[in-house]
C-alpha cells in the first residue's frame, strides 16, 4: 500500500510528495513510488537540509512546503 501523501503537477513535470514530521525518517512509498506511476520528482519535506539523495530523492526542510510552488524548476545545485 502506499502512503504518498501528495501527488501534484509541478510545471510540467508530476511530482509524489511525502511529510515525514517525526523522529522517523523512513519513507517506502517514495522510495518505490516512481516503480509503479510515472512520476518524474519525488520530494520528501522532513528535518533536513536541503539536498538530492543518490536515489533521486529531494529533501527540503518541512518549512519549505510553504514554499512548493516555487520549485519548479528541477534541482540543479550540487549532489551531496
């Protein structure tokens, strides 16, 4: 089953989100989402900084759901 909690467009592009506001960081559903559906982003709002994962995955910081709107364009920073 999956628990994504957000499926949205994002430009052009779809994107699966997931808030992961507690102590626990683990998220199956997004890591398996883009197994199943055509999703081209998948973005994690958590207790974090900033950052891709080698998986694709982008983490920003919870706060930055505010701000979700403005990521529309792809992470192009460096990978950590």
């Amino acid at each position: 089953m999956m628990g994504i909690d957000m499926i949205i467009e994002l430009g052009e592009d779809i994107a699966a989100i997931e808030v992961k506001s507690g102590k626990t960081r683990d998220a199956p559903s997004i890591d398996e989402v883009d197994k199943f559906f055509k999703v081209r982003r998948r973005i994690k709002f958590e207790r974090s900084d900033i950052h891709v994962s080698e998986d694709g995955i982008e983490h920003y910081p919870l706060f930055a759901a505010g701000f979700v709107r403005d990521m529309e364009d792809v992470w192009d920073g460096p990978r950590f």
